[in-house]
C-alpha cells in the first residue's frame, strides 16, 4: 500500500513524503510494516489511480498530469494545462480500455466543471462534456467497480450550498452517467470519505468522512454490486473516525491511515476492519497477493435488457486498485495526515518522519502527437500538447486545448 503527501498535523505543513506498508507480513495496528521511499509530490491536492499496466501511479496535482513508476521509484511529466485540476476530487481507471478518469477534473470558461480522462495507449486526454448535476459537486468519493463495469461516485457536498448527499453514481462509455437505485441499509449523507472495491470488485466498501455538520464519521459499509445493496458493520467510533485517510483492501481486510479526525493522537494508528468477520481489529493477517491474471466473473451491465454473464481476464482489483507487485497492494492516495513522534519506540518498528526537501520538477516525457487532429466523437473532444487548428462541432467553435 503506497501512500504519499498530504498534512503534518502538528504544523499544517505539506509534506511530499511517501512510504509503503507491507501487506504480505502480520502486524499489529500499532506498528505496521513501514518502508520510507524517497520524497514524493509536496502536495495535500491530487486524484490519482494505479493505471492499468499494475506497474504505473497516475496522479493528477498542481495543474500537471504525473505518472510514477512502482518499481523504478521514478517519475516523469505526462501533460501540464492550466485548465486540469485534481483537487477535490478522485480518479479511477478502467482495467479492460486502462482509460484514466477524473471527474471535475476540467475547468474552463468554456466548459465549467467537466471529466477529464486520459487514454495511456494513445497519450491523449479528453474532457466529457455530459456530467449531470455534479458540475458543483466536491471532494465526493470515486472508485471503479469491475462487476459494473462502471466507475461508482458516492456522496459529496455541494459547493453552492454546503449540503452533502448520498447519491450513487455510475458511469462507463457506453451507459455515460446515471443515478443507481439502491436498497438496504444506505449510509448517510457524507464527503470525504473512503470508497474502494473489495473480493474482485463484487463488493464495495464505505469508511468514515464528513456529515453536514463536520462531525468525523467512523462507521463502514459494504455494498453488494450483484444487487445494489448497502449493509452497515459494527461503528468504530471515535478510536478509528476519520475523512480524507489513505486505504486499501486485501484478501478480507480494509486497511485506513492518516486523515483527519477530532482527535488528532488517534491517527498515529492504522485502522483494520475484518470485513468476513464484520469486526474491527488489532491484528493485520498478511497474506499473497492474488494473481493478477486471475479471472474475473462480471456480472451483465445495468439495463442490459436480460440476464446473462460474461467471463474476461482482469487484472485483480484489489483495494481501490490492482496488486501490483507479488507482496504489495496499492491504495489511491488520498489527503492525509501524520502525527510526528518526537522518539520512534525501540520495541516497535516504525518510521521517522522528517521534514521533507522540495521535490524537483519530474523529468518531462517526450510524445509523439499526430499532426493533425482526429475527428471529433459525439461530445467528447481531444487535448493535445500543441493546439491543433480550431475544432467545430455541430457547426459551433468550440475552443482548442
């Protein structure tokens, strides 16, 4: 589980550090496996998402599209434009087309709020311009559900008026967006929380946020993507409340660490939930990773007209991403925050947080762009790095990116 930037909470400094937890080995919430990787992004701003390849972070901060490379520990420049924006929002990416989305992830004069995506096999980012009633909607939570074969939107607060829903949202090309029916015991309006897919995407789970009135939440929910069904586990109440954490899924654990709570001591302590046992726990049991070959049952898309099921090779989706080492599982990296201890304990192993050097800008990537631009499909227009001769649609001008 890789987890980078965020808050110092004894100073409110940013921070770029970046660390992993080894979710291969046991340990206790108390002292989980840390490795300290070099510095990250000096950044508390980002949507990011493994991408499809299990070997590459996209991460998207400052106006500037990065990728970081797992194995390598190294960085490069995918594309800086003034109009991207990976603050208060979240990205997913779709494991079968590897297409990289980021809702609100565009802003223009020309547009507004609208998605942004990026496809890796061609270099290109586009921005959609259909977005329906979420245009002024913040710091919701993202997560791509591999039995819908959609990328899931939950809860949100509305920029115009502070209110915070529970909406659940799905989309994917061929369906765009739409509002899910769902059933059981739906969570509670809410922003800022964690949302990641569980046992090969057939299960969702909700942690923690916000409510309306900034109360920290600490309950957790897990949706049944077959059916639409929300059940509630066991509250952890004050000890694990948090929003904005970093967290992950593996084998029959949902892992949290860092956010921000009430209680700013109690996000020292990584959080495990036992999502088999429906309880919270102490005691991480590590296990192997799944292949990530592995092959996945996915269930018919919504409004499909029948029933019916298909079986694809996926890579294994596993804690809001797919395993990409045999030992380590990726989380998206969320805002964050760490308490420093002023003495790392002699009994425990631990990590010693310093404060961070500026990270230096990553070294720009070379792409070859077409010379000319392609057609225009539907709605959905190309970005390009050098503008293109103006595009029309429908006879109407529409501006070059």
């Amino acid at each position: 589980m890789w987890v980078m930037g965020g808050l110092i909470t004894t100073n409110d400094a940013l921070t770029g550090q970046m660390f992993s937890i080894d979710l291969s080995t046991s340990w206790n919430t108390s002292s989980p496996v840390y490795k300290r990787l070099p510095d990250g992004l000096i950044t508390r701003d980002m949507a990011s998402a493994l991408m499809a390849d299990n070997k590459n972070w996209f991460i998207l901060s400052n106006s500037t599209a990065y990728k970081y490379n797992l194995a390598t520990s190294s960085w490069s420049t995918i594309k800086h434009n003034s109009n991207f924006w990976g603050g208060s929002t979240h990205a997913a990416t779709d494991p079968e087309t590897g297409e990289v989305y980021v809702p609100n992830g565009y802003d223009s004069l020309l547009t507004g709020d609208t998605m942004l995506s990026y496809k890796p096999y061609l270099n290109e980012f586009y921005y959609h311009d259909k977005q329906p009633n979420l245009e002024k909607l913040l710091v919701f939570s993202v997560a791509w559900s591999a039995g819908l074969r959609s990328m899931l939107l939950f809860g949100g607060e509305d920029s115009r008026t502070g209110l915070t829903n529970n909406d659940l949202y799905a989309y994917n090309e061929a369906s765009e967006w739409r509002l899910l029916s769902v059933k059981g015991d739906i969570p509670s309006p809410r922003r800022s929380s964690c949302f990641v897919p569980a046992y090969q995407g057939t299960k969702m789970v909700l942690f923690g946020g916000l409510n309306t009135t900034l109360v920290t939440l600490g309950d957790i929910y897990i949706l049944d993507v077959a059916t639409l069904t929300w059940s509630r586990g066991p509250d952890g109440g004050l000890t694990v409340a948090r929003y904005e954490s970093a967290c992950a899924v593996t084998n029959d654990y949902f892992i949290s660490w860092g956010g921000g709570n009430d209680i700013p001591a109690n996000l020292a302590t990584t959080v495990v939930y036992n999502i088999k046992a429906a309880s919270w726990t102490t005691n991480f049991e590590g296990s192997s990773v799944t292949s990530p070959t592995e092959s996945l049952y996915v269930p018919p898309p919504l409004n499909s007209g029948g029933p019916g099921s298909t079986r694809i090779n996926l890579p294994a989706v596993i804690g809001g991403s797919v395993a990409a080492v045999v030992v380590v599982v990726v989380a998206v990296a969320l805002i964050l925050r760490k308490r420093i201890s002023a003495k790392p304990s002699e009994a425990t192993p631990t990590v010693v947080f310093v404060t961070p050097d500026p990270l230096p800008q990553p070294t720009p990537v070379t792409y070859a762009y077409p010379e000319q631009p392609s057609q225009t499909q539907g709605q959905i227009y190309y970005m390009y790095h050098q503008p293109p001769p103006q595009l029309t649609v429908d006879s109407t001008p529409v501006q070059s990116l």
